[in-house]
C-alpha cells in the first residue's frame, strides 16, 4: 500500500496485540502476531507463550 503526504495515524501494534513469546529451540523471548509465529533468531515455528 501506498501513501502520498503524511502518514497514516493507526497504530497497528496497538490495534493487533502482539503477544510474549519463547522459542523452545534457543530460548529467544520476543513479541509475536498470527498463528504461525517464527522465532527471528532462529527461524523455528516450536514456540510457546511466555
């Protein structure tokens, strides 16, 4: 999508509540959005909420 002049004024991290997450592979915590959460560091879809 494109925008011409400002930007627009949504939030989307606040609208779409992205949640806690631990990798079961390295341990890395980090945030997440969707059903097929991958770990950034190690691309492994074994997750779990933190």
């Amino acid at each position: 999508m494109c925008s011409v002049g400002d930007a627009f004024g949504i939030d989307m991290a606040e609208r779409l509540n992205p949640k806690e997450y631990r990798c079961k592979d390295c341990g890395n915590e980090f945030k997440g959005i969707g059903k097929n959460v991958l770990c950034p560091a190690c691309q492994s879809n074994t997750v779990e909420l933190a």
